[in-house]
C-alpha cells in the first residue's frame, strides 16, 4: 500500500508541475521546471541527451515501467480519467485480463521508427506521448488557464490591485486544436472504459519500454503459497495484464502502478526482486474464488486525482505575473491577415528548416511560453503542427530567448540575445501595391523607425522632386527578420512589408 501512495503523490506532482509548465503565461515557470520536459523519453532521443536516457533505461530495467506511471504526463492523465470513470459508474473492480495485441503494438512501433529515421515529423508528432499530451495542455487547457487569469484580474482591479494583467486568448490554429480535441476524445475514451489501453496498444513509449521491462529487476510476482485466486488483483489492473488463472502477469505491458499489491488481501502478489527467466519456477495454478470488493482506495485516489485537476484550474492566477511591454499608438482598423510565405520563418535557435522537421515533437511547449504572440504551430503537411513565426499580433523582441530556453528536444537550441541580434531568419520584402504612401498618398515612416538594425532606409520615391515622398528600401545584409516592420505596419488586410523565412539562418 506504501508504495501505491508513493507513487501516486510524486505522480501527481510530477503532473501537476509539468501541466503548469504549458500554461504559464509569463516565463516564470521554466526557469524552475524546464528540466521536466527534457526528461520525456523521445524529446530526450531527438536531442541526443544520453544522460536522460541512461537514467531512463537504468529505472526502467530495475523498477520496470515505472515512467509511464510517474513521469509520462499522457500516462497519468490516463489515470486520471479511468479514476474518475471508476467513480462514476460505481464500477471499482472493472478490469479483466486481456491477451495482448502485439500485431498492432508492434507494427506503430515499426511505423514510428521508420518515421523517426525517415523524417516524417507528422507522424513521430502525433504518437509522441508527451507531445500529445502538450498539445492537450496548450490548446485546451491554456485558454481555461487564461481566463481563470483574466477573471482575477478583473476582480483585482475592482479593489485597486494591480497584482495581475489580463492576457489574450486565442486559438493559434484550429487545425492543431481539432488534432488535440480528436487526441483527448480517443484517448479519453479509451482510458474511461478500459484504462491503459492506448500505453499498451498504440504508444511507442510504452512498447519500447516494454520491451526492456520484460528482463526488469523488480517485478509483481505471484505467490502461490499465499494467493487464493479470487481474481481481485486483475479486476483492478488497468493495464489488464494479470492472468490470475495461470498466474503470470505480461511485464511488457505492467505499468508498475501497485494496484495489484494494494488489492490482494492474502499478500499473495509481491514487488520483489526477480532473476529474469526464473520467475515461472515460482508461479502454479490456483482455483478461482469469489471477487472481493474494497472501494475505500479506489475512492481515495480517485478523489485524489480529481483535486489535482481542480487544482490546475483554481491556481491559474497564482504564478507570478511579470509585466510585458507592448507597442502602443496604433487603433486596430482591421485585423491583419498572414502573407502566403513561399518558407516559414523559423526561430533564431531553430538554425535551419532541417534542424527543425529532425527534431521538434510539436509539444507546442516553445508557443507556450513566446510572450510575443509570434510562435504558432504550422498547418502545412510536411511541417505539420511544428513551430512557425507570423507577425499579426506581435514580432520577435531582439531581447527574448524564450522558446530556445524551453525546448527539449534540440530543434530551436539555447541562445543569448546577443546570439538573437547576429542572426538573420529571414528576410524583410516591400510589396509596394500595399503600401500606405502609394494607396493614400501620404507619408509613413513605421518600417523604418522601428527596425531594431537600421536595416529600413527611406528613400524618395520620386528624386527629381524636392518634396517627394519616400518608400522604405531593405538592406538584406542588416536585416534579421524579427517581424516588426511587418507587425507595426499600417496597411490592412495585408502589410506592405512582410518576412520571408530562410531555409539555413545566416550570421549578419
């Protein structure tokens, strides 16, 4: 039983912690638990971080699959909800032992290597589990967060507080929101009638892991001496990996949750210490006996879980707000519209559009955390749900290195702002059709005055005379691509200046 509540306490805070992660708003977060994210086992792979994964594969062959119970944010989340639908249908000794499907665990876990070595980005992205789990956090649990935020800080400044800022809420892609609501409702599903049904089918996590748990020190093992077959370890393992006829439990798909030892009232199942192959000398058939029943656990945790969820939500005004500077002196007229750019404009850190497809997840966690409203994910197929940079609502601040700060994977790596300002993303382009000085004949001098390079000159637009009015020339050698000519220009649907993403950045 001890061990059960030792997992499930650091579980819930790993979850609780890791879920503020994609919804903090205001950078604070990150500092302290960024390291949560790289701990996830394919960001870890992406980004070659073979101290994660040495770590990984060592608690996995001692404990057995003790990641997917403690530190998979999606795996908990499973828990979660199988707790709650426990509770609501009055149903606590719902499970039953189930043969594997191995033709299909294994063939998405052949599909995923493939992609993985392949570099189809889109399909790695979307059985990721901890990038799954993101996009649920970014896309639909950030715009509760947000209003939860938005809300106290109304009632703050009803009382001449000014502790709290209101922020934006926004859909930044519908398209990515209809793939984390399709990702919710499956999973959701699965995990309310069957429990952990998608770590044991679908997840490549989870087969991958396994695999290696199969020859794991510590193990659940049967006590034949002890265990009257009455089946209640089974009925509440929700991996349904406990054959209470036979007496074997299938490790490769065992989550290391310790129902089972929680449940069994004879003592008759065991976390030991095991010597691999020599586990069956230990294990005989039993008859089976009635089912007990023992609600008293099953309602703690689910009361447990439900509060950490709670708690998710009620706590959405407490991170520490910082204040964020924005341009003023412009009325929004229109809302602008995005350029068709022949290439996306990637991140400083990013390097290249390569760099990028090889080893962004799509966590969203980089769009997250951008305090500028710039980072959303892309719609196009072969960068599907991947970082992209457009400028409506903001441009990329020379001084931020918030989404190189955050990512685990090593698609946008760690830079200074000193490194920001001495790379060029892209490219700035007048469209002269759009222009204010060619539409309404007057002058407007926004592109030049706010280039942080002195990358936009002025220039008249008609030499001979005197008093002609001037246009804005590029100088691509001092140009960094940071967006605000573009973000800051007048012209409305479409500005008159937009950025053009580079393949490979460029030192200026």
């Amino acid at each position: 039983m001890m061990l059960r509540k030792v997992r499930i306490l650091i579980a819930s805070l790993f979850f609780f912690l890791l879920t503020l992660l994609f919804l903090d708003f205001t950078g604070t977060l990150h500092a302290w638990l960024g390291w949560m994210a790289e701990v996830q086992l394919i960001p870890a792979i992406l980004a070659v971080n073979a101290g994660v994964l040495i770590v990984l594969i060592l608690l996995t062959f001692i404990f057995g699959r003790l990641y997917c119970s403690v530190i998979c944010p999606l795996g908990i989340f499973q828990d979660l909800i199988s707790s709650i639908s426990g509770v609501r249908k009055g149903k606590k000794n719902r499970f039953r032992y189930s043969r594997a499907k191995s033709w299909l665990r294994y063939g998405v876990l052949g599909l995923f290597v493939i992609a993985l070595f392949a570099g189809i980005s889109s399909i790695v992205s979307l059985l990721d589990p901890y990038a799954a789990y993101g996009r649920i956090a970014s896309g639909m649990f950030a715009p509760l967060y947000r209003w939860g935020n938005n809300l106290l800080a109304m009632a703050a400044e009803s009382i001449g507080s000014y502790a709290f800022y209101s922020t934006e809420v926004w859909m930044k892609n519908w398209i990515t929101f209809g793939v984390a609501a399709l990702t919710l409702f499956i999973i959701g599903l699965l995990a309310w009638r069957h429990g952990r049904t998608y770590c044991n089918t679908i997840c490549p996590v989870g087969t991958t892991l396994g695999l290696l748990s199969k020859v794991s020190i510590f193990k659940p093992v049967f006590n034949t001496d002890k265990c009257n077959s009455c089946g209640l370890c089974a009925r509440n393992c929700k991996s349904a990996c406990m054959d209470v006829k036979s007496h074997q439990v299938d490790y490769s798909r065992c989550v290391t949750c310790f129902n089972c030892i929680d449940k069994c009232k004879t003592g008759g199942i065991k976390y030991v210490p095991t010597i691999p192959g020599k586990i069956n000398k230990r294990q005989t058939t039993g008859s089976e006996a009635k089912i007990s029943d023992n609600s008293n656990a099953t309602k703690d945790l689910s009361r447990r879980n439900l509060l950490t969820l709670l708690g998710t939500i009620a706590l959405s005004g407490l991170a520490k707000a910082q204040e964020k500077h924005v341009d003023g002196g412009l009325a929004t007229i229109e809302d602008k519209k995005i350029p068709d750019r022949k290439t996306s404009v990637l991140p400083p850190g990013a390097s290249a559009a390569q760099n990028m497809k090889a080893h962004c997840t799509a966590c969203q966690l980089c769009v997250s955390a951008c305090p500028n409203d710039v980072l959303r994910p892309s719609s196009r197929l072969e960068t599907f749900m991947q970082p992209e940079m457009s400028f409506e609502r903001g441009y990329c601040r020379p001084e931020c290195v918030e989404c190189s700060q955050v990512c685990p994977a090593g698609a946008i790596k760690p830079i200074t702002p000193a490194d920001k300002t001495a790379v060029s993303i892209g490219q700035a382009i007048w469209i002269k059709d759009n222009c204010v000085v060619n539409t309404d004949e007057v002058q407007c001098t926004n592109c030049e005055r706010h280039c942080p390079t002195g990358a936009i000159t002025l220039v008249s637009r008609d030499p001979q005379y005197s008093d002609s009015l001037r246009i804005p020339v590029v100088d691509k050698e001092l140009c960094i691509g940071c967006g605000a000519c573009e973000n800051l220009c007048p012209a409305r649907p479409f500005s008159a200046i937009y950025v053009e993403g580079y393949i490979r950045h460029h030192a200026v």
